[in-house]
C-alpha cells in the first residue's frame, strides 16, 4: 500500500486528530512529519458506553490505536519534557505507547528557545505573531541556520556540549542586551536534556529506514500534519504562519518518504473557519454569528485555551488547500454545528479595491484587504448527529456539502457530524476506491 498524507485545509483545528484516529485502524505507521507541540488534537472515544477525551500535543494521533506504529519524523521539533509528560499521561490511562519511534535526526526543543519565543513576542508588541510560547520558531530557525539540536546529539555529551555552548555564546547576548532576561547556563541546559536521554534511547530510529521498509512490505503510512495550509511557512498568510511545511509537500521532506510513493492527500475542512492568533482571515465574523460558531463548535485552542476567532467558511482557500497540496480527498467536519441557521453564507470569490479576485491573492496586502463574495445557502433546523449516510442528512445538509465540493474542487468523501469517533459520514473510501 502507499503513503497517505492528511493534512489541514484552513487555518488548524479542522479536526484532523479525530481524522487520524478514524483511519488508525487501517494503517499501520502514523507518522508527524512537522511542528511540535504548539499542536493540539482532542479526540473522542467511546469506551464501554463512557465517553473520553484525550488531548495530544506531540504525540502521533495514532498512538491511541494498538495496532499502529506511531512515529515523530524528521521535521518535527521535540520538547522532550513535553514528550514523556504525554507519555506518562496516556500510560496512566492504559494507553500503551511503548510501539512509538522518534527520528534521530529530529530537533529538540531547548529551554533557551521557549524562553526566546515568549520575549520576542513580547517585545514585538502590537507587531506579534500569537505564537502557542512552545519554542516552535526559535527552534525551526536554529535548524535552518545550522546551529540546531538533534535527538542524536543527545547521545554524544561532548558534541551536545560544544553545541549549547556555541548557541549559547550568541543567545545569551540576545536574552542579557536586547531582552534584559538572565543568560542561561551551559550546565542547566545540559543537565534538562541529559535527564531523557536514558528513557529515550529506545525509542530512537532511523524513521525513514524503518517507513521505507514497511511501504515495501506492503504496509500503509499514514503522513499527518500538525497546523495547516494556511499557517505553512511557505504557502501560508506569512508572517502569521507557524514555522514549518505544514502542507502535502512537507511530508515528504519532514519524513524522509519520497515524494513517488505518496498516492493519496486527504485534506481536513471545517464546515466553517476558525484561526487562533493573529493575522488575515476574510470571513472573520465579530457579531452573535461568530459568538454562535465560537459556543456551538466549542471553539477554544486545545494547546493555549485561547477562544478561536471564527467565521464562515472560506472556499477560495479551500480551493488553493486543493491545488497546493493536491487534495484528492476531503473530510468536511463539524457540519452538525451550522444546524439551526436561516441561512449559511458561503465565500466564493474576495473583493480587493473594487476588483473580483476568484484566486488566492499573491499579495499579502491584497489578502489583507479582502472583503468576502459571499452566496448564501439555506440552513437546516434537525439534528444530524445521528445520520450515517449521505441520503440522512437534510436536503439543505446536502445542498451544502455539494456545492462545497463543486467549488473547492475535490470531492467530499467524509462528513464529520459530530465529535465522536462514529460520528461520522463515510461516502467514499479514504484509503482509496
Ligand atoms: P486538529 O488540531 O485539527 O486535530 O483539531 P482540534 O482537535 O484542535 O479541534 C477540532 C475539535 O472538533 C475537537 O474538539 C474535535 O473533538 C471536534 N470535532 C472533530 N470533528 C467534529 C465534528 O464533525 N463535529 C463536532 N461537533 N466536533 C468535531
Ligand atoms: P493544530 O495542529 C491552530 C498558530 C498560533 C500562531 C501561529 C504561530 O492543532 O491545528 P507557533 O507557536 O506555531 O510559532 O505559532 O500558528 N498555530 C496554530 N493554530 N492550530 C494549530 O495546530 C496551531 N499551531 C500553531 O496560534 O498564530
Ligand atoms: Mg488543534
């Protein structure tokens, strides 16, 4: 079997944790290929009739399925308190994760760079991202200017020594002259990353290895993405992105899969929109819309608990999610939250200066300035957290999700009616028909 690669049409949030842990069952590897835990997945399970909710940062989404291997690619950054405290967490509950493999060649994030995130945030004022504080950006920027960390350097105390020094040398100027912080020790930040390294050990893998051998066996791989298109480093609205390929391509690179063995890309759409953090988002709503999105979808940040801003949905970016990750497939989830509208108002096409732009705009300023082309489609009032086939829902359901398709330009094959993990519509298989 192939390589599969799910990914986040919007802004995050969209529901991919619960995607992932719909389709554990069929896969054999769910790998993370970017971010870290500025991440946050709930997923909802049903247990002997009780509901249970797991919350997971870092961790695969696979985790939670037994017969699964979970993975921490390549292009990930690890905080390897984080890692084991989710560990911990899952075992207390009898999750066993004892199958999980992280890749030696992974970054790890050091306490100076959660440290740097916070003051730079800080110190840009009204300019600041929003970051999750995690140490995602300071990490991913150490990896691009070659003075980064790896999980392999953790087992060779000499070279890991030389290199928090030399990122030291520089990064304590940085906190002392520029942020009046206090530097930060060789010895503290030695001492916090030697703890782990006897529990991480085995765990260590040459992750791109082992997934290239399995897809030989004839195993599936499932490629999950933390974040989404439009928080990508590359393709998102920067500078209000996270600092990794959050898109199809980012897979490949932050795995080590080559890109020829990639068959199918699963893309998650939320019925609506939500962003956490700063930056342009066109249908952004501030009036009882958004309030209602916000209290019905439950629209609070998994990882920072700040309140989403939310907004109708937005099919030009579900358009370009399509084209830039070649989208084969998409789940379109939370649909049960639109119940009960008049009328559900869809974007089409943005308005910038007095021009129709059906297109993503190239310019940054141009997405700033975009007022939403909205076509309004009639609500539905029954509850649709019961249906199980597409003829179930409600015409108006119907009609939705259709033309959400025509316009977004792959089809639907999945419609998430609920937060459970039967809760669900399944109109084609995503693992391929
Ligand atoms: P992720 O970061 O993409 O994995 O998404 P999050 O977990 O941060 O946010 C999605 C939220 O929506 C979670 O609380 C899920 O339990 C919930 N969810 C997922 N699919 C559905 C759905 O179809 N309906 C409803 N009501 N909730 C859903
Ligand atoms: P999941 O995987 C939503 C946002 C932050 C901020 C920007 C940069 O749950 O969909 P960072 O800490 O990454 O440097 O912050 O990106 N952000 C997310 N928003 N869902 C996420 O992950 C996010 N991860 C980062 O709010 O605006
Ligand atoms: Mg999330």
């Amino acid at each position: 079997m192939p390589a599969i690669v799910l990914v986040g049409a919007q802004w995050g949030d969209e529901g991919k944790g619960k995607a992932t842990d719909l389709l554990g069952s069929d896969v054999d590897f769910v790998v993370k290929f970017n971010g870290g835990n500025n991440a946050g997945h709930t997923i909802v399970i049903e247990k002997d009739g009780v509901r249970e909710k797991y919350a997971l940062h870092l961790l695969p989404s696979g985790i939670l399925t037994p017969t699964c291997t979970p993975v921490i690619g390549n292009g990930v950054v690890v905080d390897l308190a984080v890692l084991f405290e989710e560990i911990d967490g899952l075992e207390a509950r009898g999750v066993d994760t004892s199958r999980l493999l992280v890749s030696a060649s992974a970054h790890v994030i050091a306490p100076y760079n959660r440290v740097l995130d916070k003051v730079t945030e800080r110190f840009l004022g009204s300019r600041k991202i929003g970051t999750t504080g995690r140490g995602i950006g300071p990490t991913y920027a150490d990896k691009m200017s070659r003075n980064g960390i790896r999980v392999q350097d953790l087992f060779d105390e000499k070279i890991l020594r030389q290199k928090v020094e030399a990122a030291l040398a520089f990064k304590n100027q940085v906190l002392a002259k520029i942020y009046n912080r206090r530097a930060v020790g060789v010895d503290e930040v030695m001492g916090e990353l030697l703890g782990y390294v006897e529990r991480l050990r085995p765990m260590v893998a040459d992750t791109s290895l082992v997934l290239e051998r399995a897809l030989d066996e004839g195993k599936t791989v499932l490629l999950e993405a933390g974040q989404a298109t439009l928080l990508d480093v590359d393709h998102g609205t920067y500078p209000f992105v996270t600092s990794s390929n959050a898109t199809a391509g980012g897979a490949c690179t932050g795995s080590g899969i080559p890109p020829t063995r990639v068959d199918r890309v699963i893309a998650i759409l939320k019925a609506y929109s939500t962003r956490v953090g700063e930056g342009p988002f066109p249908t952004e709503l501030f009036d009882a819309n958004g309030e209602f999105l916000r209290k019905t979808g439950a629209e609070y940040g998994t990882t920072t608990g700040r309140p989403r801003r939310c907004g109708w949905v937005d099919t030009v970016v579900g358009r370009y999610s399509t084209r830039i990750n070649g989208v084969t497939d998409f789940v379109v989830t939370k649909l049960d939250v639109l119940t009960g509208l008049e009328k559900v108002p869809v974007c089409v096409a943005y308005e910038v200066d007095g021009v129709r732009h059906d297109e993503m705009p190239v310019n940054q300023t141009d997405f700033h300035h975009a007022k939403p082309v909205y076509e309004e489609l009639d609500g539905w009032w029954e509850d649709i957290s019961k249906c199980r086939t597409f003829e179930e829902l409600p015409a108006a359901a119907q009609a939705y999700v259709l033309r959400l398709e025509e316009l977004i330009g792959a089809r639907v094959s999945a419609v998430g009616v609920g937060p459970g993990r039967d809760e669900i519509i399944s109109r084609h298989s995503l693992l391929g028909d």
